[in-house]
C-alpha cells in the first residue's frame, strides 16, 4: 500500500476518422495507442467505432463500442447508446444505457 500521492505519466496518440454518408448520418473510427506510460494508466489503448443519426435537428441518437487493451491484464470492451440532446447553444443533455 501506497500512502500520499504517487506519480503516473503517460503519452499516447490518438485518431478519429469520420464519414457522413448524408446529412443526418455520422459514422466513425476512433483508436488511442499508449507509447510511453509510468505509474497507473487512467486512459489505456483502445479501438472503437460510433454511429450518430439526427432524429431531429435538436435529438440524435447515437451508438458506440470501444475495446479497450490492458496489455498483460487482457481487455474490456463498452458499448452505449443513449440520445444526446441541444438544449442551448453549446449546452448539451446526454443520456445512455
């Protein structure tokens, strides 16, 4: 056990590659790749892939799945879909299962 604080660094790349096939259509690639790391890793490697449909010009809907690397430790994956909502002008509401 550790007592007080301790020290974690870390530095990645990171992509996302984007395509609207038509206007109310967003489909994505996303990937982070961890290059060099010391202590605990908050944001480890990970591929995934997202869909958003416009329902209305204030309501999309959208899907995601990330898979996520933990080198040795093996990996996790986490999906969502959920409706993200324009309340104001940069406001947003957010809500996933």
């Amino acid at each position: 056990m550790v007592n007080g604080p301790t020290s974690m660094s870390s530095q990645a790349g990171e992509f996302e590659l984007a395509w609207e096939p038509m206007p109310r259509l967003r489909v994505w690639g996303e990937g982070r790749q961890l290059v060099n790391t010391s202590g605990a890793v908050a944001f480890p490697s990970h591929v995934g892939a997202g869909a958003r449909f416009q329902l209305t010009p204030a309501i999309a809907l959208e899907a995601r799945h990330r898979q996520a690397f933990l080198g040795d430790s093996g990996s996790y994956g986490v999906t969502n879909i959920g409706l993200r909502t324009q309340l104001l002008h940069g406001t947003e509401a957010w809500g996933n299962y």
